[in-house]
C-alpha cells in the first residue's frame, strides 16, 4: 500500500497543484515542502493529541501544510473565513489549538494580534506578518528527507464544524484509522472514471471534502487548480485556462455561476463533471445546470458527521421523472441508509422518516459533547436529522432537517417543497421558504430573488404553489430579495430571513428592480 507522499515522490517532475501565489508546484517540490513542514512543525512539540487550527483560503501552502500536520499526527481543525476575532479565539479555545497556522495574506491583522494573545497557543504564519513565527522563511532550513509518519491509532487527525443548522456549530472528532491506498478511495476511483488527464478547479476554503478531492485526483496522476475565493468569472475563467476537467462547487455557488453574466461566455466546454452539494439541489437549478453544461452535474449529499452519503450520477436523471431529479441519488459504496420512524421502526419505499446512515468516515463524536454525541450516535449509525424517503428505485429524497419543518394546519411542510414550485416560475432565479413562529403557531414564508427581465408578483406565485401543493404550502407572504442568504457551511441562513421579515430587508440585500404591480 502505497501513501499520497509515496506516490507523489515516485513521479517528482509532473506538475500537481496550482495557485496564484506560486503558479505550477511539482510533485516532488510538494513532498520536499512537506517534510520541510512536518520537521518545523515537530521542532515545536506537534505531534498526537496536538490541535493545528488552519486559517486561511485555500491555498498550496495551506494544503502542503495539512498533510504536514497529519505526518507528524496532529489533529487538523477546520477553520471558516471571514469572522471577528472574539469568534476565532472561541473557536481555537473550544478546539484546545496548541497551535494556528494563518496565511497572513488573509487573516486580517486583529485576529493575528489576538491569537498572538491567547495562552498556551503558538501562532505560526505562511508569510511574514507583525505577529506570529514565519514558518516559510525557514523551511529551507529543514531537510526535505522523508522520515515516518508519526500517527497513533485512536488519536483525533481532523476536527471539523457542522453547518450549524440544528443550534450552534459543533466541532466534530475524526480520530485516526489505517489509511488506505489513496488510489482506492471513492473521489479517486470517481475522477479516474471519467478519463485521463484529470485537472480539478476548486475555490475558497480547504474543506475535508476539498482536501479528499485533491488527495484522490493527484494519487491517479491529476492535477488541482487552487483559487483563493469564489468568484463566478475567475472560476469560469480558471475552467478555460486550464481545461479543467472536473469542478468543485457549492450548491449556492453553482447557483451563482449560472447566474452571472460575466461567466457565461466562458467555454466551459472540457468540463466531464460539476461536483456540487452542501445544499438542496432543487430540479430547476438541475435543469438549469445542466442546460448550459450539459450532463455533467454530479450532486452529493453528505454531512460532517458522516462523510459523502449518497451521489446523483446523470444515469440517474436523464430522462426520468420529477421524482429522480428531486433526490440526491443513491447511497454510495459502503454507505447503508435507512429510513425509520420516531420508534425505530424502518420504513419501506416512499414513507417518509428520519434518515439514518453508516459510513466508513463515522465521526468518533462532538469535542467535548458526549450527551449530543449520545443522541445521534447508536450501535454504528448516525442520526442525520433529516427527513426524507426512498424510492422503488432506490434514490434518496431529502425533504429538510427535522426541526425545520413548518407546521401549517396540521401539515408538516418543507421548504424544498414549496421552493421546487417556485423555481419552476418564470422570472425566479432563486428561493428560500422558511417558517416563523408565531402565537397561534407557524406561518410560512418564502424570500425570492427575481429576474429584473421577467415581471412576477407576490400573488402569482402564492396561486401557483397553492394550485400544485395545496393551501398548507402557499406562503403567506413573499419577500423580494437581491440575494438569498447563506452560512458560512452554504445552508440557507434562516435565522437572518427571519428577522429580514420581522424588520424589513436591508438596503444591501434589497432587490434593485421596481416591484411588480400588484405586490
């Protein structure tokens, strides 16, 4: 069995990865700066037990440097971009970080400042910055020799956060395991099956989905195109310059691709597959996709806890029905799925349940939450919290989270119900239905970015969702919006459309068109 660092070493002159900053790293550079990482990082304690929080975008320093930290076997911790810095100093303290490792290019100089600050943390920079240990100035004083991992069965390797739409963000425990030959793992086998010369855009941030990714596609001799944000010409444009073969996009940010008019002459052409999840995709946002790419979008629905859980291949909803393109397709190897009701009882074909899944990358549990962990956890499954069904076919249809569905006469309604409609509408571009509480129970509500191009009013689309679903699922009021909110994990941010309705839209996210007569 061979690992990621073996194989990249045995092939040291083709290029793997791709960033602003640096340009084209090949294999051997990557495995030299590696070792060169791993030997800083073990001269200052890192080792088992040991947290590394990595903050900043999505870079090769960032990425070289997580495989770094596990070859010393550290725990990886997640980071998000973007919040103040009394949160990354929760964060790292709730983590038990002995160290952060931030790109000084976009951590911004406070949250530098107060991490520098914290007790017992260790602050090392990718760069020169006015706080912290530049760890690249003195890579080159470390020998790039390759020396053994330093893993321990059972130790945490990865610490990562949920999207935080049952409450609060918990950081969830991976712990190490025997790795596999990376050549095997599903993100590699699904790549190679698309052909030779795999080149892979992905943008933003290095999450644990991202990193498999890259790990899969340079271990069957791809190669990664890094980009530091999301921006919908830079990664069309990316896609061109490099005829990347394979891209990595959010649901939302897929979304935001088709919608912008600065990325649609891009040719896009080289693309044999969109890999896009970490949100609902709904039919029109499918049909969509796959009218200006073409049958290349693959959809996966996975959570932190659990991992990837199932996969929507274009097998599956080229043409066939509604249904198929409202699932998220079928589980994957290894992956088992049940549906059961609230006494554990699994239900059969097209019976609505709560989903329940056992993956090969189960979490160990939440950091420091056994009684959460002892909630979703039983005997080897995990409660994902959401509700959906299988189909006689075997897909997987996802209605929402349990908690969030909307009780309206008695009837338990999802959003993505009411938003499959809405979508449909001419003069739609994007939706997101959600419940507010109230003192004779839930109403239910839908935020709508319209097309300035296509006229449609509040009542139009109240009648044409009353006239597909019924009364329960008409909304009771539709807010037009510029853009639909989104966490920083890509789930819709309901808690921000629910004060939008309560207080009014701010003037950021109010829609610049005229409202329809008849609003």
């Amino acid at each position: 069995m061979s690992t990621l660092l073996e194989i990249l070493a045995s092939d040291r002159d083709r290029p793997v990865l791709h960033d602003a900053r640096n340009g084209w790293l090949t294999a051997g550079a990557a495995v030299d700066t590696v070792y060169r990482f791993a030997r800083a990082l073990r001269a200052r304690g890192c080792g088992p037990d040991r947290v590394v929080a990595l903050a900043g975008p999505l870079s090769t320093g960032l990425y070289l440097c997580s495989h770094a930290v596990e070859h010393v076997g550290g725990a990886q911790g997640e980071v998000p971009m973007g919040l103040p810095a009394p949160e990354y100093v929760r964060l790292f303290e709730e983590y038990g970080a002995a160290f952060v490792v931030a790109d000084p290019e976009a951590v911004a100089a406070p949250v530098l400042r107060a991490v520098a600050a914290m007790p017992g943390v260790r602050l090392l920079t990718l760069g020169a910055a006015a706080h912290g240990e530049d760890l690249l100035a003195e890579l080159e004083r470390h020998s790039p020799e390759p020396f053994p991992p330093r893993a321990r069965a059972g130790a945490p390797i990865r610490i990562g956060l949920t999207g935080g739409t049952t409450g609060r963000s918990k950081p969830v425990v991976r712990v190490f395991a025997p790795i596999p030959d990376p050549r095997t793992i599903w993100y590699a086998r699904m790549v190679a099956s698309h052909g030779p010369g795999a080149r892979v855009v992905l943008a933003e941030q290095l999450s644990g989905v991202g990193r498999t990714l890259i790990n899969g596609c340079l271990a069957i001799g791809g190669r990664c195109v890094l980009l530091p944000d999301f921006e919908p010409p830079r990664v069309a444009g990316a896609v061109q310059a490099h005829r990347a073969s394979h891209v990595f996009l959010p649901t939302h940010q897929l979304r935001r691709l088709l919608d912008d008019p600065a990325a649609a002459a891009a040719d896009l052409s080289s693309l044999r597959c969109v890999i896009t999840g970490g949100g609902m995709m709904t039919p029109a946002l499918l049909n969509r996709a796959v009218a200006r790419l073409g049958p290349v979008v693959y959809s996966s629905y996975g959570q932190t806890e659990a991992g990837n859980i199932a996969w929507l291949e274009p097998e599956h909803y080229t043409g066939t029905g509604a249904e198929a393109r409202r699932s998220c397709g079928r589980p994957l190897p290894g992956v088992d799925v049940e549906i059961r009701d609230l006494q554990g009882r699994v239900l059969g074909p097209g019976e609505r349940g709560r989903v329940w899944v056992r993956t090969p990358l189960l979490m160990a549990g939440y950091l420091n939450r056994p009684e959460d962990t002892a909630r979703v956890l039983r005997e080897g499954w995990l409660d994902t919290q959401d509700i959906g069904y299988r189909t006689e076919e075997g897909l997987l249809v996802l209605l929402g989270r349990a908690r969030n569905a909307i009780s309206v006469a008695g009837a338990a309604v999802f959003a993505v119900e009411v938003d499959a409609v809405l979508q449909e509408r001419p003069g739609v571009l994007d939706s997101a239905s959600f419940g507010v509480p109230g003192p004779e129970g839930e109403t239910l509500h839908s935020a709508v970015v319209r097309d300035p191009g296509v006229p449609v009013s509040a009542a139009e689309l109240q009648a044409a969702v009353r006239e597909r679903r019924g009364a329960a699922y008409a909304p009771s009021s539709v807010l037009f919006v510029a853009r639909i909110p989104y966490t920083r994990s890509h789930d819709v941010n309901l808690d921000l459309l629910r004060r939008w309705h309560a207080e009014g839209v701010p003037a950021d996210a109010a829609e610049a068109v005229p409202a329809a007569e008849g609003n």
